[in-house]
C-alpha cells in the first residue's frame, strides 16, 4: 500500500515537472510559426492629413476653414473656395484637391457636402469629403458647428476626423 502510494506520488510529480519545463526548440518554434500574423504596411494605411501652414480666402471670394483639435489646440487642416479649388496637407505634401460633387445646403456658395480628389506623390488617387452642419449665421458667413472629413486612398483605407470651421465670404 505504501509502495502504490510512492509510486502515485512519484508519477504526480513527474507530470507537474513536465508541465514546468519548456518546450522543445522545435516544439517552440513550431508554436510561433502557427500564431497568425498581421502585420500593417505604410502601403495599406489612410492618408495623413497636416496642418496647413498658411490658407486666406481671396478677396471677392467665398470659402471655408476647417479644423481638427490636436490637444488643446485648434489645427487649420482643410481650406475650400467657391471656385471648386481645395487645399491639404496630405502624406506631408500640400496637395491641391478638385471638387468632384456637392450636395446639400450652401452658405456662403459653400455646399454642406463637397467631394474632392487629388492624386498623391505616386499617382494613386485621394479622395476627400468634406461633410458639415451649418451652425449660427453671422453677416457674409456661417459657422461650422461640427462635421467630418473623410481621406480615402487609393486601396479604400480611410481615415475620418471630426472637424469645425468657419464658412464666409471676404469683401
């Protein structure tokens, strides 16, 4: 009896130090090479919209200023004028965008939905939406209480911020 009781505990003991010890190399590599891998490539990512240095709505024109937060700062990161010419920082390029549609209500000749293309350093095509809520009205323009702007590369990733701005027409 004392005898199948050591050898019971002697057979405890020998699983529980097999489950401490660490796998074969081959063991261990085999493991690693059957985890799936993802792996995110520049290639595959939204575009980067920047801060635009400088912007101006010319005179005798209308146009629109959004912005992102970035912290506690408000960030100038997208400029329309009514003539259908926007502008970007995208992928660290300032990029002329190309409206393409409009939608919605205008104020101050700037459509509450307008979709804007340009091609990127390597010829693929960007898109841009610029979709906005019109907020309170001030003599020659309106404020853009909130909307989104939406950057989709050429491969459909998209990268889509929050934005506010101001929409108005300089003298």
């Amino acid at each position: 009896m004392i005898h199948s009781r050591l050898l019971l505990l002697m057979t405890c003991a020998a699983v529980l130090a097999a489950c401490e010890t660490a796998p074969e190399p081959d063991a261990a590599a085999a493991i690693e090479r059957a985890k799936p891998v993802v792996q995110v490539s520049v290639d595959t990512e939204a575009p980067d919209p920047g801060a635009l240095g400088s912007y101006s709505i010319p005179s005798g024109r209308c146009g629109m200023v959004l912005w992102a937060r970035a912290g506690t700062e408000t960030v100038p990161i997208f400029q329309a004028l009514d003539d259908g010419n926007g502008l970007m920082e995208i992928d660290g390029r300032r990029t002329g965008l190309s409206r393409q549609s409009v939608r919605g209500q205008a104020r101050a000749k700037m459509p509450q939905i307008q979709e804007f293309s340009a091609h990127s350093a390597d010829g693929s095509l960007i898109t841009v939406e610029a979709e906005t809520v019109w907020g309170t009205s001030f003599p020659g323009g309106s404020y853009v209480e909130r909307g989104t702007l939406t950057l989709t590369g050429a491969d459909g990733w998209q990268r889509v911020m929050p934005v506010a701005g101001i929409a108005g027409c300089k003298a």
